[in-house]
C-alpha cells in the first residue's frame, strides 16, 4: 500500500512538473514563465528594483543626451504620472532621407531586468563613433523604450503595473492601461509615417534560463509571415550560435492570434509589414554575454534589411569581456575575463554613480577588484574597459 501511494505521489508530481513547464510554453498564460518564490529570490538578490530603478533611469537619460546621435522625448506618463521615454538613435542628417524604423519596448515586467541590459548594449552599439553602430545609424532609426512600465519598477511588482495588471497582455482591453495606450498611440503615429516601422521587437526575460525568441505560428499569421520569422531569427542567432536558440523552440500561436499582446496588435493592423517578436533572454544565474547578444541582435537586423553591412572592425570582433562573478549586486570580488590573447593590454576605469573615478588598472588576460579591501561604499558602479580604441560598460551593484 505504501508503495502505491508512493507511486501515486509520483506520478501526481510529474503531472505537476509538467503542466507548470507547458505554462511557459502555452501562448494564452504567461510566456516568461511566472514564479513567485523565484521572482522573490531575485528580488532579494539584485535588490531594489531588481538593480536598476527609474532613478537609475533618469541618469542614464541625462547621459545619453549628450550623444549627438540620441534625442529623448517622453510618449506619456504612467499610471502614476512618470514619465515614459523614448530614445531616437540615428545620425540626424540635415538632408532628409528615408531610413529604415525599428522600435525596441523594454522592462515591460519589471522583474525581467535582463531584458534591459541588452537594450542598455544595444545602445552603447548604436551611439558609438565606430563599428557597426555608425553604420546602422546612416541607414535606420531606432526607437527604445528602455522603461515600459516605470510603475511597476518602482513598486517592485514583479509582472504589473500600479493598478495590478500585466500590461504584456491587455492590448485587447475595451480599456487598456493608460502603459499600453501610450505606446499604441506612438505606434499609431509612426507608420504613419513616409518610412514606417519594419521591425517591432518585445524585450524580456525568461525564468526558463534561455536565450530565444517567440515566434508565431502560421496558424496565427500567415505561411509567408512563418517564413520572415525564420528568416530573421536565423540571421541574428547565425552571430550567436552557441547562445540563442533555433527559431521553432517556441512557437505560439498555434490556435490563432489570441489577441491580447502587443505583437497580436502588430499582426492584426499591419500583418507581414512588421516584423513585431518578443526576444526572451536568461533570467537566471546563467544571464550575461549582453554586449555579445545585443550585437548579434543589431548584425541580424541589418541582414534581415539587407543593408550590406559585413565588415567586422578588428576592435569589436576581437574585444569582448565578461563579469564572471554571480550574482550581481557583488559582495566581496568581481572577476573581470577579457577575450583577448594575454598579451593585449586592457584599461579597467571604474567610476562612482556620481562620475568620480574610484579605480584604475591596466591588465592581461583577467582581473578582479577588491570592494572590500578599497572601502568602497555599497552602490552602483560604472565599469569601462578599453581595448583598441572600443569601450565595453558594464553597471555593477556593490552592497555588503
């Protein structure tokens, strides 16, 4: 009898194990994976705002502004009145020309801060003076969102918005959230536009501890649109192999378009016209490589447009480093990897979040900083590294 019951605990545990994994999977639940226990985790670990607030927001704002290739607006306000801004990355050419628009949302569940260190990459890239950046910002617009639902940062709600509702799925709301209005509204406004938006991409973070993005079936779009897809999956995951999965590991939308997410709203206004995909990266202790991903996002963009680029500058295909200690917030030391040969020297300037400059050294190979032992105080901390004239950062926070 014991036995049974045993068998009978085991195989209800299964059943469990397995209907929690399909509701990542499923296209009408939540496609990040929701766990309260680990959201809770997470929170603990990374710390307020899961390590990077609306303040933090707003000093990264006044930073980007002084880039002569990056304009700041603001597309509304929230829920409780903060407002939600929008980064335009191009060389503004006093001649007009049509270039290809692509509009980047993030952070729409605050918990997924992943999602945002990627965008954080992908507009270092884009407002850089070299590299492939300079060459995207000749031929294309972006727009970035890099804080979707500022609300629920600040509240620390891992999913929500002020008034408790995930904004990821309520764009078929007889009333949407003031969030997805807003967004809806600039969406409006720019295919309006003589050059529309091609390419809408959706970032987040999955509790999966995968790099990947949702792609939709035919039976939700169309034969031709489940072949773009492809297309463009292929073409970013061919610059990351070994970090983003193959295009049809997740594939929703089986049923028909469910109607509640933004890409939903994509396909039912504008169809095979824009490439509108959600990109999952890892919210796991796995996460990281988000220079590396940010890039291969960018070189499969220009691929899918077909804008030529494939020369790869010596100082961004041989210059790449890693934080090789987890999690961050750090407590005691950072291991700093670089990926170059031991011969290449390497400039580590780190600063304060106020610009004072706290640490410096020039290394090989790797190095790792003592918080502890330079008495620096918990907070965040800019991390540059130099090679070859190509500037990699990486925010870190230190708390004891």
């Amino acid at each position: 009898m014991n036995k049974l019951l045993l068998s009978l605990i085991f195989i209800l545990s299964l059943n469990i194990a397995f209907g929690q994994f399909n509701k990542i999977q499923t296209e009408d639940g939540d496609k990040c994976g929701y766990d309260p226990v680990k959201d809770a985790e997470l929170l603990d670990l990374y710390g307020k705002n899961w390590g990077y607030g609306y303040g933090d927001l707003l000093n990264d704002i006044a930073e980007w502004e002084q880039s002569d290739y990056i304009q700041v607006q603001s597309i509304g306000q929230s829920t409780l009145g903060r407002e939600m801004y929008e980064l335009t990355i191009t060389n503004f050419d006093p001649v007009k020309t049509l270039k290809h628009r692509i509009y980047i949302h993030v952070r729409t569940h605050p918990n997924e801060v992943q999602s945002f260190r990627v965008a954080d990459e992908i507009i270092n890239y884009l407002s850089a003076e070299n590299g492939i950046g300079n060459y995207l910002r000749d031929l294309c617009i972006f727009h970035i969102v890099p804080m979707y639902n500022p609300d629920g940062v600040e509240l620390e709600y891992p999913r929500e918005n002020a008034n408790g509702v995930d904004i990821e799925s309520n764009w078929n709301a007889a009333t949407p959230e003031i969030e997805v209005q807003n967004l809806r509204a600039r969406f409006e406004e720019l295919m309006l536009e003589e050059n529309p938006i091609e390419i809408a991409l959706n970032m987040h973070s999955a509790h999966e501890c995968h790099r990947f993005f949702w792609v939709h079936h035919a039976n939700g779009t169309s034969e031709l649109y489940y072949g773009l897809e492809e297309e463009f999956v292929e073409s970013v995951r061919s610059h990351f192999l070994e970090g983003i999965m193959p295009f049809d590991s997740h594939v929703s939308w089986s049923g028909g378009n469910p109607g509640q997410y933004p890409e939903s709203w994509w396909w039912t206004n504008h169809q095979e016209d824009v490439m509108a995909l959600t990109y999952e990266d890892m919210n796991c202790a796995s996460a990281g490589l988000y220079d590396q991903t940010a890039y291969a996002i960018l070189y499969g963009i220009s691929d899918y447009l077909d804008l030529g680029y494939t020369s790869i500058p010596e100082d961004l295909s041989n210059f790449s480093f890693n934080i090789n200690t987890y999690p961050n917030p750090v407590k005691d030391i950072l291991s700093i990897e670089s990926n170059l040969s031991s011969s290449k020297e390497v400039n580590l300037a780190m600063y304060n979040s106020l610009g004072t400059l706290v640490y410096e050294t020039t290394y090989t190979g790797s190095t790792k900083i003592d918080f502890q032992s330079m008495n620096l105080s918990p907070g965040l901390y800019i991390i540059n590294c130099k090679y070859n004239g190509y500037t990699n950062t990486e925010k870190i926070i230190y708390s004891y």
